[in-house]
C-alpha cells in the first residue's frame, strides 16, 4: 500500500479487499487475481493494511480478450469460451 501513498499507479481496490476478505491471523497468503493485467496480493498472516503487498505480474486475460475480437469481432471472451474453459 507504500507505493500508492508515494504516488504509486495500481489499482488499488484489489489488495484492499483481499485484506479485508483474506487477512489470517495464523497464514501468509498470496492471492493472485487475473483481470485484464493479473496481480497478486500478499497478506502476511495477522498483519495490518500497512503490510499488504501487491503487484502486477502480467498479462491477465486481455490477451484471450484481444485474440477473440481479432478472430471473432466480439470484444471478450464470453463465459470462457475460446480459451476452452467455459459453455457458449
């Protein structure tokens, strides 16, 4: 949460709802959250908002996203479909 006090450009709500659904007096966690840029948060077990620490790590699914409207001309992938996760 440093960084976005430092003027940090991230997207902010992620970590902070992972520290308010996640936190764990008795683990470490890191959750990984695959949007459009994939993230991951790490909670340190019965830390406070001070000690989450979060970062991108990537492409999320904006690339099956881009791939779909090139080769389908619809602008994401519904249900998972093309990745073969999911039903149309």
């Amino acid at each position: 949460m440093m960084d976005m006090a430092a003027g940090g450009q991230r997207a902010p709500l992620v970590p902070y709802v992972d520290y308010l659904l996640f936190n764990n007096p008795e683990k470490n966690l890191a959750l990984l959250n695959i949007g459009g840029i994939a993230n991951i948060t790490i909670l340190l077990s019965n830390g406070k908002l001070d000690d989450v620490y979060a970062f991108d790590t990537g492409p999320g699914n904006m690339v099956i996203d881009r791939f779909v409207n090139h080769y389908y001309h619809i602008p994401f992938d519904p249900n998972s479909y093309y990745s073969g996760l999911g039903k149309k």
